[in-house]
C-alpha cells in the first residue's frame, strides 16, 4: 500500500504548475489568501482550503491541481523538526516563501537557530526534473534572515528580500515582489488585492448594533 505522501510526491512530478511553497512562525495563512486574491484573476489557482497545511492537508492541496493548473499556493506548517522537510520533499515548491522565523513551536526545538534551520527546509537542493532558477522571498525583518537566505542561495534558489513597515506592509511588498516576478503589472496587483478574503476567524469584523467585534481567535499568534 502506498501512503498519502508518497503518492503526492509522484503526482507533483507530472504537474507543470509554479509550486509556491510558503512557511514561517506568523502570517503563512494571510500571504496565501492574499496571493490567492492577487493571481486568481489571471492564473488557474490551486491553494489549501482553509489551515490545511500538515502531512494530509498538503498532499491533498497538490492532489486537487490537474494539468490545467497554473499555480498551487501551498501553506506548509511545522510544529516539530523535519516537518518541513518532509513537507517540501512533497511539494518541491518552485518558488519558496518565508515569513519569518519567530518563536512559534520553540519547545520542540534547542533555540531559535536550530528552529531557523529546520524551516529553511523549505529551500532544498534542486532535483533533475525541477527547473532552474527556484525563486526565493524572504521576509528581511526575520531573525535569521542571514542564515535561512544563505541556505536558499546554497540550494539553487534566486533570493529575493521583501520588508515593509508592519507586519500587513511586509505582506503588501511581497505581493508586489512576487506579482511582478510572474508578470503582473502593479494595475493587476492593485484590483486583485482589493478582493482579499480572509480565512475564517482571521481578522474578520462582525458588527453588533453599536458594537464591533474582530475575530482574530483562529491562534494566539501575536
């Protein structure tokens, strides 16, 4: 019997679609909707419902593109080492995006550095199918920005650094980094970021007669 995972990994290889693999300690689920938004309206998007970013939501994320498929968002969590090792050895992402490295998870690992090397995973060495250059974005407010953009440029990806204001600025930058990268005009970027949606119990606004509530219960990420 052949497991989930396995049968992923073979499916990847017959896809033609640019794999957008993104990780970090905050933000993955907010920068997938927002690039959702953003290359919908001009690309086949395939991307995780919801946080189903873990050893079943991710091969299942791949399992729903098909040969029509332009582009898989796909959010990769990691709650303890090697997970996103074994999540990128799946969906050999061709274009790799890092958040940022925090403190999420820090139980399960010896300090902060070990925890930056484990996500800068997401950045393996190419294999004979996988075109070249991979692209990288990396977050240049991370802790480790040094260390996790040396481990990309060391496995064959072409790095780029993104930084904003705030942490929603350092999503709007990468956007654009990124729509620009794949051809997008700032006109195209601009309308399709005005469609944001965001994943359920993220920042959503419910409003009481005089009262306004924001639902931003999903994690006690700060």
């Amino acid at each position: 019997d052949e497991d989930l995972g396995s049968f992923a990994k073979k499916y990847r290889c017959k896809l033609d679609a640019t794999v957008i693999g993104i990780t970090g300690s905050y933000g993955k689920t907010t920068v997938k909707d927002m690039l959702y938004a953003m290359l919908s309206p001009h690309f086949s998007v395939v991307k995780n419902n919801q946080n189903e970013n873990n050893e079943i939501g991710v091969p299942l994320t791949l399992l729903k593109a098909d040969a029509q498929t332009d582009i898989i968002l796909v959010e990769m969590g990691m709650r303890k080492p090697n997970d996103i090792r074994t999540l990128s050895q799946i969906v050999r992402p061709t274009i790799g995006v890092l958040t940022g490295v925090g403190l999420s998870h820090i139980e399960f690992f010896n300090s902060q550095r070990q925890l930056a090397l484990h996500k800068a995973k997401l950045f393996l060495p190419p294999l004979k199918w996988e075109p070249s250059p991979r692209a990288a974005f990396i977050c240049h407010h991370s802790d480790y920005y040094d260390l996790v953009s040396d481990k990309a440029k060391q496995a064959g990806f072409k790095t780029f650094s993104y930084k904003g204001a705030t942490n929603f600025e350092d999503n709007l930058a990468l956007c654009y980094s990124l729509g620009h990268y794949l051809g997008l005009n700032d006109t195209q970027i601009q309308s399709g970021l005005s469609t944001y949606q965001a994943s359920d119990h993220r920042l959503e606004k419910h409003t009481y007669h005089s009262i306004t509530v924001i639902d931003d219960s999903y994690n006690a990420n700060p």
